[in-house]
C-alpha cells in the first residue's frame, strides 16, 4: 500500500553490528526507519487529439468507450483499449465550448453534451461513431460555470452484496416529481428519473430539474413563487457551481439534489419541498466547486476554491449533513471530484495539476498524481472500477489503472446469487 512504513527493530539493528557512538546510532536508525515511498504510477495511457482545454469527461457505462469535452466546442469519443479516437463532432459553438459531458445505462446509446451556449444536446452511439448532428437539443437558456448532473440511483440489496460494481445498473425507480405550492405546478408529472438532468437554473441562484427526451422543465429550486424574497434561501449564496442528483433508497423514489454556491455553502432538496431545503451547511470558506453522491447515495465528497476537500454523511431521517472527514491542502482549489462506483476509492481534480486519490471509507490518502502540466478540471471512474479518467487544460486526457477491485469469488457469486433470489 502506498505510504506503508516498514521500519526495521533496534534488536536487529544491534544484531547488525551498529554499536558506534549514542548519535551515530541514532542517525542509522532514523535513516533505516524512515518511510518507503512507492513513486507515483504514471497513466496506462495518454489521449491526446484535443487542441483546447478538456474541460469533462465520462465513461460509456457499458461499452469501452470514453466521451470527452474541450473549450473549443468539440466532442470526441476514444476506445479505452486501443487508446485510439473512435469519433469526433463539432458540439458546440466554439467560444462557448463543451462544457459537460454525462452518459447513464438508463440513456442507453446516447450521451448528453453541455455547452455555455444555453444548450444541452443529446448524441447517439453509432457503428461508426457519434452522429453527425445531435438527436435532440434541449434549450436551458442557461449562461454559468455549473456541470449538469444525470440523476443518480443508490444501490440495491442485491448490489450492495457484491453483484455489481456500478449504481447506474439498478433499473431506475419512476420519478413522481409534485408541487402544490405553485399554480404552475399543480400537476403531478411523472418520469423515469435516468431521463431526468439537473442544471444551475436562468436565475443563477436556482436549481433546475429537466426531463430530458421532452426537453421540458419540470421543476425550479426553489421555487420563485413560494419563496419569500425577504427571506430567499439561496440568493445571498450567490451563484450554484454544481449540483448532484440522486434517488435514495429512503426518498421512496423521488429525487433529491445537492447543489453547491458562491459563497462555499451546500443546499439538500427533495423535490416534493421545493420552497426550502431539507437542510443547509457551509463546509468551505470561498465558492464550493464540485460535489460527488456515493453509490449507496448515503453520502459524499466536496471540493471548492479553498484548501480543503470535505467528506459528509447524508441523514436520511433528519434531512441533515453530518461531516466525516475533512482534509486540509497544501495548495487551493479543487475543480472536480469522484467516487467509484464500488464506494472504495474517491478522486479530486487539482488547479494544482494534481489528482488526489483517496480511501473513501477512510479518508485517508492514497496518491497523488502529478503527470498533468495545467489545471485539471475533472475527474471519473469507470462502471466496471478498472479505470479512472482526468482531464485538463493542457488539452489532455490521462487513464489510471489504480487499486483495481477484487475479482468476486466464486463463494460470493453464489452468495449473492442465493440473496437476490
């Protein structure tokens, strides 16, 4: 393991003949106790081809194949074995550029794209590569510096035993989404909650919650008209820098989301309260930058503009926050965060160049990565938990082979089996 101190006794030191004077000894055996460290592993592999910025970047969730985004508006596709790209399309305008890129077992063959052009597109996976032009365009009208987010399922029963590695294989849950604190929103719309995304909203305060195929909003966070604009629970918090939604086992299939703002805050909603969050906490002391939701939607990992990353517990029950974990940095700025889908292994994404690897049950730190010359702007783990994927500014995208998940023995398999039937 990375870090492991291997220290040799003083019985065998002495035994080795060191017997010089009280600090030549002491000098020896500082020498011969001092830590091990392995060096950083270097990516299995570089993906180079981007002449901007690559500002995200996504695994297909079952198909070897990894989606990346640059400031120039261009959308490519690369084969995760051959470290080849497969594809490329112009997405967005260039000075707007691809700002998010997102795929999901729910979407099936097709990815969703964000520009800062006001758009999200959707794109389909063909023999020969990405289409030509997207299938759809969903028009947020929205201008900001907030990645999207799918909505993300927690882990079943089954799941949680062993029988697969990724949430996004759970078959989603239908989504009721009701609001009868607005006229607007009288009626009850129901979707299935993997064709759902949520985005920072027109008001740049708010929280949006779109269905994607219909390309219809379906519900504002908070809501203008229920809020009281004495007393708005979000405006004061400036801009919402990201956002994360999810179902959890205990919200009986409605979905919740963490948003994240300017002023280093983090809001928990249920869509069935959209005038006030369940619950408000303010975990960094400038703008929080990225927010991640485990696989079990139990908890996550955050990252601003300060010099910490933070891990918290959700409480299901009391709709609050518990912190679990806080990690001080020796240089500012987190720009993305991960956990992999397993719940073993977390990542963060550094102004500094580096990727942070992490224990995510723990807290404690694996790695550190220094391979990329600029600001990494994004990190992601593949379903399956073999890869990890970073990308920057320096216009590329590095692939990680790191901790690699136990292979299941056969004694799990047919436990697990045994449980789900």
């Amino acid at each position: 393991m990375l870090g492991r101190r291997e220290c040799i006794p003083s019985l065998l030191v002495l035994d080795l003949g060191i017997r010089s004077s009280g600090a030549t000894a002491r000098d020896e055996m500082a020498g011969l106790e001092r830590p091990r460290r392995r060096p950083p592993p270097d990516p299995v592999a570089v993906l180079r081809g981007h002449r901007a910025a690559v500002n995200d970047a996504c695994f297909h969730p079952s198909l070897p194949l990894l989606f990346s985004g640059a400031a120039d508006g261009e959308l490519r596709a690369w084969d995760t074995a051959s470290h080849r790209t497969t594809s490329s399309v112009w997405a967005h305008a260039g000075s707007a550029g691809v700002y998010s890129v997102a795929a999901g077992a729910g979407l099936g063959n097709k990815i969703i794209s964000q520009g800062r052009d006001g758009t999200c597109k959707c794109w389909a996976i063909e023999e020969a590569g990405l289409s030509r032009k997207p299938l759809f365009t969903v028009k947020t009208s929205t201008y900001h510096f907030c990645k999207m987010s799918l909505v993300k399922s927690s882990f079943t029963h089954a799941t949680k035993s062993g029988s697969s590695c990724s949430a996004s294989d759970v078959e989603p849950q239908r989504v009721s989404t009701e609001n009868t604190e607005c006229q607007e929103h009288d009626q009850c719309t129901t979707s299935n909650g993997h064709n759902m995304l949520a985005i920072a909203g027109q008001e740049s305060s708010q929280v949006e919650l779109w269905d994607i195929t219909s390309a219809r909003k379906i519900v504002t966070l908070p809501q203008t008209c229920s809020a009281n604009t004495t007393d708005h629970p979000t405006k004061k918090k400036g801009l919402c820098m990201a956002v994360q939604a999810f179902i959890p086992h205990e919200s009986a299939g409605y979905i919740n989301i963490l948003s994240s703002y300017e002023d280093g805050s983090t809001l928990w909603w249920d869509v069935r309260k959209p005038g006030l969050p369940l619950s408000s906490v303010k975990y960094h002391s400038e703008s929080a930058l990225s927010i991640a939701v485990d696989g079990f939607c139990n908890g996550g990992i955050s990252g601003g503009a300060d010099d910490k990353v933070v891990m918290f517990t959700l409480d299901h029950p009391k709709g609050a926050f518990i912190l679990r974990k806080e990690i001080e940095l020796e240089r500012p700025g987190i720009a993305g965060t991960a956990i992999r889908p397993d719940n073993k292994i977390a990542a963060t994404a550094g102004w500094d160049h580096r990727i942070r690897v992490y224990n995510y049950n723990k807290g404690n730190a694996l790695a550190v990565l220094k391979y990329h010359s600029a600001s990494c702007n994004a990190v992601t783990f593949s379903s399956d938990c073999k890869l990890m994927a970073s990308c920057s500014a320096d216009t590329t995208v590095a692939l990680w082979d790191l901790y690699p998940p136990n292979p299941q023995s056969k004694v799990d398999i047919t436990k697990t089996d045994e449980a789900s039937c």
